[in-house]
C-alpha cells in the first residue's frame, strides 16, 4: 500500500490550477480549464475546492513518483541474502514496520520541503525492495515443488488486494479525510501497516518445523517434499558464484523481460491517477474506483497464472523452464 499511495495523494497534494497558471505565463501549456473541453464550470469549481498546498511543477511531481523506484533497485540482492541469513519473517516484518514509520511521517516530510518528502519516498522504495527477495527465500522452505507457482503467484496477487485497496479509500479519504484531507491517506496506510506487522510477527514463522499452527500431517508432507532443501540449507553454505551469474545470457534475459513488463506496468499505475485527473478531469471518488481496475486485473491474473502453471506441470505437459518460457512469452 506504501508503494501506490502517493500516486494518488499526489493528486490531492498539489495545487494544479496554480501550476498551470504558472506554466501558462511560462508559455508552456495551456489552462487548467481548457484542458479537457467537456467539463463544467460547476465541476470545475468543485474540483478547485479541494486543491492541495503544493505548487510541485510535473518535472518535480515525476522526481517525486520516481523516487520509490530509485530507491526500490538498489535492495534487490540486499533483501534476498539478508533473508538468507537472518530469515525472512525478521526481514520482511521489520522492513514493513519501517516502511509505515516512513510513510507515518511523510505529510510532515511534505510540509518540510520537496526534498525530504523525495528522500522518505526513496527510503521507502529501498526498504521494500527487500520484501520479494525474501518471500521467495521463504517459499523456498515452505512450498511443496508442485504447488510453488501457485503460492508464489498468491503472494504476488495478495500485494495486489493492498493496491485496490488504497485507490478507492484514498478517494475518500482526499475529499473526506481528517487532517486535512491528503495528510490522513498517509496516516491510514501507515497506521495499517504497523497493524500488519504485529499480524505478521505472531503468526508467520521462518520454517514449518517452528510454526505452532501447522497440523503434523502437513509438516510431514512439506518437509518430504522439500527433503534435499532443507537438507541443503543445514549444511554450510556455498560460496555465490557471481561472476557466473553476471556471465549468464538466461539471467540477462530474464532481466531484460521483467524490466519491459515492469516498466510498462509500473509507468501505468504510477501515473495513471494524474492522466485521469489532469486530462479526463474525474472527481476524486471516481478516480479512487477507476484507478483500482489494473490492481483488480493485476490479482486475477497472477492467480490464475500460477494455477495454470502447477496444473500444466503436475498433469506433464510441459516442462518447469517450458512453463516459465510459456508465462514470459505472455
């Protein structure tokens, strides 16, 4: 939810008409109001009552979306062998927990100056590129063989649930909300995230043999499925070959694909509360709704694909990197 709640609060943040006041005098754009010729003036008065405080410039703003993701690329490798060593209930728990201090703060960040509100987004974004990284590490000692594409998809879906969450609430909230309107969006995701943790640190465990909620049955059936893992991962631990990872043509290619997925989607969802609200001129509680759409989309399919997946595997028709090919060609 703290990586998507700025794409809205931003919206509600800054004070559009006066930026587009300010580049019209610049000779730059055109005026707020003719921006999309079908709106009213009564929509357009409407809309003006709940301008923010901050004349942010759209260079600026982009600084601002951006932020997250500069700070998201440099935790990668980080998050997976701080899960490695220290486990990924510690990771995960306290990466989350302060990522929603950060986010508790971040209207007072904002206040401050642009600057300090760009460095809290880009903390936020580094500490939470360390949660994929060690939810796969967790995976790792917890899903059976045939059954991990469809547990790994439900965890990419579940961070989908958060998403659709906060667009809509966020549409209330900025028109509705205490503190001012777009300060208690931040308020309210970062107060569910500390909520979350205390969730996630009672009940989730490292491994299924510490977990004091599994049935025997089941503990048997992921610890023989996984018997050379977790063999393995008694034992001492290999060396990274780095070089041969950085050497490797199928590494690079699963980078490159990810990253014109991720760019396409992540340029989406990042701007898309902006090009409604600038071009198509929508009122806050529609833009909530409408911008939760992708997210829903987003939940559907992981979940779908990783049941295709297993099913395609445990039935043979293709291979595990047959499979993987399939979903990369899609």
């Amino acid at each position: 939810m703290s990586r998507t709640d700025v794409s809205f609060a931003i919206v509600c943040m800054v004070n559009s008409t006066a930026i587009d006041m300010l580049t019209v005098s610049d000779g730059t754009n055109i005026s707020r109001k003719s921006a999309c010729a079908r709106r009213t003036d009564n929509e357009v008065d409407e809309r003006e009552a709940y301008m923010g405080e901050f004349v942010w410039p759209k260079n600026v703003q982009g600084y601002v979306l951006s932020a997250f993701f500069w700070g998201y690329i440099g935790s990668q490798i980080l998050g997976g062998y701080l899960a490695g060593r220290y486990g990924g209930r510690l990771v995960i728990g306290f990466v989350v927990l302060g990522c929603a201090v950060l986010t508790l703060i971040s209207p007072l960040a904002a206040t401050f100056s642009v600057f300090t509100f760009i460095i809290a987004r880009a903390l936020i974004g580094f500490m939470q590129g360390a949660i994929f990284p060690a939810y796969h590490a967790m995976w790792s000692v917890w899903a059976p063989p045939l059954e991990r594409s469809l547990l790994t998809g439900v965890t990419y879906a579940g961070a989908q649930i958060g998403n659709t969450a906060v667009m809509p609430l966020s549409g209330l909230l900025c028109k509705y909300g205490f503190a001012g309107g777009w300060p208690s969006i931040f308020y309210v995701i970062g107060a569910a995230g500390i909520l979350w943790c205390l969730l996630w640190f009672f009940y989730v465990s490292d491994l299924p043999s510490r977990s004091k909620r599994i049935s025997l049955r089941e503990l048997n059936y992921i610890e023989s499925s996984l018997a050379d893992i977790l063999a393995s991962n008694s034992k001492k631990k290999r060396a990274v070959p780095w070089l041969e990872i950085f050497k490797s043509v199928p590494v690079w290619a699963v980078f490159c694909g990810h990253f014109a997925g991720d760019w396409g989607g992540h340029m989406m969802i990042t701007t898309l509360p902006l090009f409604m609200n600038d071009v198509l001129g929508l009122d806050f509680a529609s833009l909530g709704f409408l911008t939760a759409i992708p997210y829903i989309t987003y939940f559907v399919c992981m979940n779908l694909g990783g049941f295709t997946a297993d099913k395609l595997q445990k039935m043979n028709v293709l291979s595990t990197i047959g499979i993987r090919r399939l979903a990369m060609i899609v």
